[in-house]
C-alpha cells in the first residue's frame, strides 16, 4: 500500500484516457478525487483499475484512523478538553478514549482481499 501522494500509473493511464483534453486538471488531483469525478460522470472503470481504488481507499482510510489517534493525543497534550476534541472529530467525548484506541489499531482489521495478498 502506498502513500496518499504516490500515483499509481494505470489509474493515471485511464484517467487520462476518461478525461481526455480535460485530463490535465484530474491528473494534478488527489487520484481519489479524480475516481470519483469519473465515477460521477457515469465512467466504469475497469477491472484493474477497480482494485487499485479499493486499495488506495483501504490506505487512506488507515493513515486517516493513525492520524487521527496521534491527533487526540496531540490535542490532550496541548491541555484541549476532550469536549473540544470530541466536538471536532465527531465523536461522544465519553467514548474518546476507546475511539483513539479504535483508531490506533485500525491497522489490525486488515481486509481478507489484503491478506490473501500478503501470503
């Protein structure tokens, strides 16, 4: 899995395909943002293509749930009241810490499709 900024050749290959002249804006996007706009426009990806969304969907949302932990921890050490904090992520401020816990293991929860991958 990669970074969120790591562009992953094909999918770039078939947006611009997609897209055509207008490829050129989608191309400097996030690539997820540029699925989606093609999603939106009614574009069906093909199947390769389908799997590389799904897995940069699956890191974005594991590096989201890390940051988000390291942010409540941030956040407490700056003296923020966990209403603050609660208040900003969405969360009851009751469940806080259960959800930072959530959050830091979120890597755990590994998705089959993954792990048959990894073996």
């Amino acid at each position: 899995m990669g970074e969120p900024n790591d562009r992953n050749r094909r999918i770039d290959a078939w947006l611009a395909e997609e897209f055509g002249d207008a490829s050129a804006v989608v191309l400097r996007t996030n690539q997820l943002v540029g699925l989606s706009l093609a999603a939106q426009r009614g574009a069906v990806p093909p199947d390769e293509v389908m799997q590389y969304w799904y897995h940069q969907i699956f890191s974005a949302r594991i590096m989201a749930a890390q940051s988000e932990a390291s942010f409540i921890d941030a956040a407490r050490a700056k003296g923020w009241p966990d209403e603050t904090i609660g208040e900003m992520l969405m969360v009851d401020p009751d469940r806080l810490d259960d959800h930072r816990d959530e959050q830091y293991s979120i890597h755990l929860k590994i998705h089959p499709a993954i792990r048959r991958q990894q073996c």
